[in-house]
C-alpha cells in the first residue's frame, strides 16, 4: 500500500506483476454460474456419453466382433475444442493405419522363419517407437501393433487387422461427428438467444476479463499549478 501511494506520488505507476517474458499468463476456467459455462459442460457430457453409446451399438448391427474398441476410440478423440477433436481424430486413423501395416507386415515376414509372438511384438513394437519418436501424435501406432498381434491368435492376421481397424477407425469418426453436431448445436442455441458465444479461449475470471500489464511505464502526469 505504501508502495503504490509513493509511486503514484512520484508519477510512476505502482510495479506490475506480470509473467517473464515469453511465458504467458494461466488461463483462469470461467466461472461455474455463467450460463455458456454450464451449457457447454453440460453438452461436453452427452456427446462423450452419445458418441461412446452409439458406437457400441453400430459396432455390433455392423457385426464387429470387439465392439469395445470402438467405444473407446470415440472417447479418445473426444477433446474439449473441436479443433483439438479434429486433430486428434486425423491422428488416431493414421497411427492406427500404421501399427496395423507394421503388425501384418511383421507377422508375414516372421512366419517364414517360424519366429515366436514375442520376437513379433520386439520387431513390430520397436518399429512403431520409431514413428512415434518422430511424431509423437502417432503414438497409438504402438499399441496398436500389438493389439493386432495378440488378440484373436486363432484368426488370420489380415482379418484380425480388418476388425481392429474397422473398429477403432468406426469410433473415432463417429466421435468426431457427435461433437461437430453439438458445436453446430451450441451454435444456433447462442444465435437463439442472442447473447454473445463463451470462448474458452479467452482469459476470464468470474465472467470479466483479467487484468493486463503493459511492459510499458505510464508516463507521469503534469499537472497545472495555479
């Protein structure tokens, strides 16, 4: 308090707390009684639980055999912005094409000389960290080379491949798809009532926005003396 009543007398403004330089500052969640808060928690929620649902059940009419994968991978791709959604949906698919050419590949090629699950998993595995280790996006490659090579040992491995990928790739479409439908639902929502859309975005602390420092000092004012 003395601090600040010195600097105001001296023309300076009282010092700022703001980050160092090349950090930014946290972003505070907002507020809990906002209503675009709740409404988009509360859509966040039917979508995940929508999208996991509904891919169970089109999983099993489609007649895949493990229709858990694809309730997972619509829960996986499910993020809070749709932009992160649709990343993270281009990044499944493709590190899922990947671990399942790897974990075929690697079966074909190990049968010829007669070589045992666990060198397969050693090779395929150790092959997927290499794509994983360039591109960490595509890190479900690994895993699922070895979801490919372990489960279903009695069936043919181009077809064990076909079902993980049908599934994993039904999932996480179906989980990108329900949360473009709730944006476009909050969307026509907000444009209905006519207040203006919440961007998380954005910092805010109990719906204002927080305060910024300039690095800027305030140049000290002149007053008329009389």
């Amino acid at each position: 308090m003395v601090s600040a009543e010195r600097a105001s007398s001296s023309g300076r403004s009282p010092p700022c707390r703001c980050p160092s330089s090349g950090q930014t500052p946290p972003r505070a969640r907002p507020s809990t009684k906002n209503p675009n808060h709740i409404i988009r928690a509360v859509a966040f929620v039917a979508r995940c639980s929508g999208a996991a649902t509904f891919a169970y059940l089109l999983a099993i009419w489609v007649g895949l055999p493990n229709s858990l994968w694809a309730a997972i991978s619509a829960l996986v791709v499910s993020q809070e912005q749709l932009s992160e959604t649709q990343s993270s949906l281009a990044a499944r698919i493709l590190g899922t094409l990947i671990g399942i050419c790897v974990a075929v590949a690697v079966n074909v090629v190990a049968s010829y000389f007669a070589a045992g699950i666990s060198m397969q998993i050693a090779i395929g595995v150790a092959i997927c960290s290499l794509v994983a280790r360039e591109r960490p996006a595509l890190r479900v490659c690994m895993w699922t080379c070895l979801i490919v090579l372990l489960t279903e040992p009695s069936v043919p491995i181009a077809m064990v491949a076909l079902h993980r990928g049908s599934e994993v790739i039904l999932g996480a479409l179906l989980g990108g798809a329900f949360h473009f439908a709730a944006e476009v639902a909050l969307s026509a929502l907000t444009l209905a009532s006519g207040e203006p859309p919440l961007d998380d975005k954005t910092p805010r602390q109990n719906g204002n926005s927080l305060p910024t420092c300039s690095s800027e000092p305030s140049r000290p004012e002149h007053r008329k003396i009389e």
